[in-house]
C-alpha cells in the first residue's frame, strides 16, 4: 500500500509538472489577449503627449506651473507642455461634437504604436510587436477596449453631465431603433408579467400579434438562452468612429496628434515628414509578411467607384418577432442567414424562411478598390511591373486618385476568389491577396502640397532662404536651368526650355468659356547619344505626376484611356492611359518617330486642347 501511495503520489507530481510545463510553453507561444487588453486599457488612460503653447505673456500665464515644462536652452525655443492625449477626444465622441474638418464626416482614432513605446519602452513595445504580427486580431481589440471606455463615459452638456445616451440634436436611426427595441422589450416583459397574474393571454397584445411566441421569445432572452437571436445589438454597429493602427515611426496626423510637439531628436520618429518609414516595394512583400502591418510604396493606376458594404446585416423573423444581427465586417460575399436561431423556432417542426433583411437595422460604410502598381525605378530590367489590390473603407475613400504616387499603411491579407458558386469552382484553390488599407499617403500633389507635407520647420525655413537667394540673383532661370540633369554637360538653351516647360505659363480662361493654353509642348530631335532619353527621364522624375513610355510599346489606347471589366461589380470602367495618369503633369514619350501613325494622331488634340475626348462603344 505505502510503495502505491508513493507511485500515485510520483504520477501526479508529474502530471503537474508536464501541465505547468505546458502552460509555460503555451504562454512563451501565444499571448494573453485579456492581459493586452487590460495594458491597452491603461495606454489609453495614462498616455500623455507634448503641445506646444505660444510664447505670449497671457498664454504663459493660463499654464500651470506643474503642467509646463521649460526647455533648458537659450531664447527662442518654444515652450511645450505635457496633456492627456485620448480621454479628451474619446469625450468628444461620446458628446458627438461636431467635426471641425469639412472633409472629415466620422471621427477617426488613430493609435500610432510608436506612441505604445513611448508610454512604456518595455511592455509598450511589446505589445507593439504583436500588433504588428496580429494586425487584424488587435485591430479587433484595441476597438473592444474603446467602446467599453465610451460605455462607461457620461455625455457633457456644456458645463454639466448628462446620463443617458446622446444628445437630442445628434439622434440618429440607431438610436431611434435602439429606443423602439427597448420599447417593445419592456412592453412584451409587461404583458408576459400581465398574463402570469391573470392566467389569461390575450393573443392581440399591446403589439399586435404578440401571444405565446413573443413571450417565449422574451423569456428566453431574459435567460440568455435566446443565443444570438436575442443579444443586443453588436458593437460594430453601434460605433461610431473609424480606428486606425499605425506602424512603428508613423506619426498621427488627426486629433490629438494634429497639435502635437515632436522633437528631430526623437529616436521615435525619424523625421516628422511621411519619410520616416522606409516604404518597400510590391516585390519584396513575401508569405512571412501575411496579417502583418506593411508599408508599401506604388502608383494607383486604378481606383474603382466608392460603393456600400454592409458590416452588419439585420433580420427579422417572421414567426417570434426576434431581431438578428450577422456581422459581416471585412467581407467580400456572405450568406444570407434563412433560419431563425431563437428557442421558440427551433422547436417547430416546419423550418420555413422566416427571416427577411431590413435594412433599416443594418449598417452600410463606405468602399472603394485601389489597383496599386510597382513604380518603374522598381521594376528590375526585363520584368513586368506588379500590381496589388488595396480596399478602403470610411474616410480612406476618395483620398487618392490614377496617377497618384502613394505609401500604404495596411494589413496584408489573402482572400478567395468566390466564396461561391461558379468562380469558386472555376478558381479552385487559387487564392489572391489584398492590403487592407490602415493609413494613405498621397506624394506629389503639387510642388506646394510636396514640400510642406515631407519638411520640418527648420528645414522649410532654410528652403525658402535658398528660394529667396536664387530669386533674387543675378541669372535665376540659368542657375534653375543648370540644375535639371547636372551630370550632362552642354544643351544650356534646352535645359532652360525645359525649365520653362516645368513651371508652365499663365493659362487663360475667357469669359466666353474658351480656354487658351500656357503650357508648351517639347520636341527633342538629335543624333544618338547626345542624352535625350536621359533628359527625358530626369524631367519626368522630378515632376509631379510624370509618367515616361516609349512610342514603340505605347499605343494609342494605352496613352488615352482603355475599356476594362470591374472585379467586383462586373460593369465596363474606363481605365486611364498615361497622358491621364499625367494629368497637371509632364508626360515625357520616348523614340516618337517610332509610332504608329495612328496612335500618333491620339495625342494630337491633348497637345492642342490639353483634354482627352473618349467615345467607346
């Protein structure tokens, strides 16, 4: 008996150890998500960021001491002070307080992680990392984590709090079916409270054929046992704000990060400009890189019209008057749900279609599909340049155009071809990939739009001194003219055409309606090897929006706009050549005797009218 108890004894020393010993391994493996939540909970609680305050006496003086923190160097450095970073804009979307950006029309809520490791360089940048491999995961709980901060929040009306929910001048359809909802449920609890006392039922209840089914449907989800037939309404479809989960080194550009003091020093941010991440590009995005956050670089050589998603598909069933809500967050196609899941109709024998879509309840954001293609000093020699889907949903809409020069913060994501049906079958297992877009930036707009957007204040300041001291030279259009293509020598008067060319001059706009053009067109005639090519293609890379082809691979669809078929939708669309990727730009043609003479006579009314007549069958 003794050498038993000791074998048992043994045995179960080791059945505890090997189970500790698992849920160490499982721990070093996968994290603790209610631990994150717990830390991103605190982030959002305790993160503080520098703003900077003007150096007015009156200013000055509004600045408690304790939140003011003095640089500790000579005159002129601004004065930053230390201010809580989300509780104040988290309070406004609680309030619905208007947007102050007339092109924004939803509150956005950027976390940039590079903020996680600064609030805490060890656990901060931990969480981080995870974010970074589990994008779309911690995309999910970073937003659960917010709305259980806003559930806790009071509406501020002015000076005072408020409970309840928003404010009457900011009711919407969501609110007025949340209301009615718990209407119907505390009419339905007093008739079912009703018939119990009176042992009688009235079939015609308060709601019109109420009866025995509804209060087993109210009964049930007065249990919890109703399942997802009777929950409240989800969460997606309750908020209201767009989060967005931005890479390591990426700044925030919205509020609170609008107004925020960063420092060149800072080993954070390498620069305040859309430069500090190191952009790659299509081709060196591999299978490891699959849900992680990228950052790509391309041009948008196709972007497809802004169309609804719905998120949240709401029903409504027939035979117990249940509500059901099927979230389709992220979702190409997606089965209508057929059968009710409440108690009471999964006990009748007769499954029939019972539940029909309202979409009333539902809820629709906007989408849009980019085509998003290599940039040629990408492209190695002899290859063909790569192309990459990227979806936008809410605000990420309309931002960028074709012909576009972008860096994309995402996810990298696979999708199927068809979730059914006869594509599904026809692809296979062929799966293609996606970037869920997180974060667009738009380079070269404008020579204004360029410059302000990539400078700090330091290095504008030196940029406007040079401006100033070519203008004000002796020769500036020969010091500019000197500039373009330094490494050939020679061809003075044929860099100042192009300088000209560049610069553009005054277009005029008559008050009959005709338009007079002041841009000119170039033509380069020469024997080989006096650097045309080379002139052509520094031109085009230093313009915004320039675009350089050659005659012999061009053709006259591909320089005006071709006819292509939309994936998503199916519909005809017309794809932009490179004289419309060029637009506002300098669309440089390589060997032009080399053409046909029929594309040759497509660019004949751009070059004289600067517009592109597009009749298509």
């Amino acid at each position: 008996d003794t050498k038993n108890q000791n074998s048992n004894h043994n045995n179960n020393q080791a059945v505890t150890m090997d189970a500790a010993a698992r849920d160490d391994i499982a721990g070093a493996q996968y994290p603790s998500y209610d631990e994150d939540e717990a830390m991103f909970a605190d982030f959002l609680k305790e993160h503080t960021i520098l703003t900077t305050v003007n150096n007015s006496a009156d200013d000055i003086d509004d600045v408690d001491d304790e939140d003011l923190m003095l640089e500790p160097t000579a005159e002129g450095k601004q004065l930053v002070r230390r201010t809580t970073c989300y509780p104040p804009h988290l309070q406004r979307i609680k309030n619905r307080d208007p947007i102050n950006n007339s092109h924004q029309k939803t509150y956005l809520v950027e976390v940039p992680l590079s903020e996680l490791v600064i609030w805490d360089a060890v656990r901060g940048l931990e969480l981080a990392q995870r974010a970074t491999k589990n994008a779309t995961r911690y995309h999910e709980l970073f937003c659960k984590v917010i709305d259980s901060v806003l559930s806790k929040m009071e509406v501020t009306t002015g000076g005072g709090r408020r409970r309840g929910g928003a404010a009457s001048s900011a009711r919407d359809s969501i609110d007025v079916l949340m209301e009615q909802r718990q209407a119907q449920q505390e009419a339905r609890q007093a008739e079912v409270q009703n018939n119990a006392n009176n042992l009688v039922d009235d079939v015609n209840g308060p709601l019109g054929g109420g009866g025995l089914e509804n209060d087993a449907a109210v009964l049930g989800a007065g249990n919890g046992t109703g399942g997802a037939a009777t929950e409240e309404l989800p969460a997606l479809l309750m908020r209201r704000y767009e989060l967005r989960v931005l890479p390591l080194r990426r700044p925030g550009a919205y509020a609170p990060f609008d107004v925020q003091f960063r420092d060149n020093d800072s080993t954070q941010y390498a620069s305040s400009g859309s430069s500090a991440i190191q952009a790659v590009s299509l081709r060196q995005i591999r299978s490891r890189a699959m849900g992680h956050l990228v950052t790509v670089s391309g041009m948008i050589v196709r972007a497809s019209d802004v169309k609804l998603a719905c998120t949240v598909a709401t029903y409504t069933c027939d035979a117990c008057g249940c509500e059901i809500y099927q979230v389709v967050h992220n979702k190409r196609e997606f089965l209508p749900q057929r059968l009710c899941p409440s108690t009471d109709c999964q006990k009748q024998t007769k499954h029939g279609d019972t539940l029909h879509l309202q979409t009333r309840g539902s809820k629709f954001v906007k989408f849009q599909e980019l085509k998003l293609q290599e940039l040629p000093n990408q492209v190695p020699m002899g290859h063909v340049p790569r192309s990459l889907t990227v979806h936008c949903r809410g605000e990420l809409t309309r931002l960028a155009s074709p012909g576009n020069e972008v860096t994309i913060d995402g996810v990298f994501l696979p999708q199927r071809v068809a979730e059914g049906g006869y594509r599904a079958m026809k692809a296979g297992l062929v799966t293609t990939t996606f970037v869920e877009a997180q974060n667009i930036i738009v380079h070269k707009k404008s020579y204004d739009d360029s410059i302000s957007g990539s400078l700090a204040e330091e290095e504008r300041i030196k940029l406007e001194e040079q401006i100033r001291e070519i203008a004000t030279g002796d020769d500036p259009v020969g010091t500019l003219s000197s500039a373009i293509a330094p490494e050939i020598f020679g061809h003075e008067d044929i860099k100042r055409a192009l300088l000209l060319q560049l610069v553009g001059g005054c277009t005029r706009k008559l008050p009959d309606g005709m338009r007079i053009r002041g841009d000119i067109n170039i033509c380069l005639m020469g024997d080989p090897g006096v650097a045309k090519s080379q002139l052509l293609k520094h031109v085009a890379s230093i313009t915004p929006r320039g675009v350089y082809t050659t005659g012999k691979g061009s053709s006259g669809v591909g320089l005006t706009a071709a006819i292509t078929k939309d994936v998503t939708t199916g519909e005809l669309a017309l794809e932009g050549g490179a004289l419309v990727l060029a637009d506002r730009g300098i669309c440089a043609i390589d060997e032009f005797d080399k053409m046909d003479e029929a594309d040759r006579t497509a660019i004949h009314e751009v070059m004289e009218q600067q517009t592109v007549s597009v009749a298509k069958a």
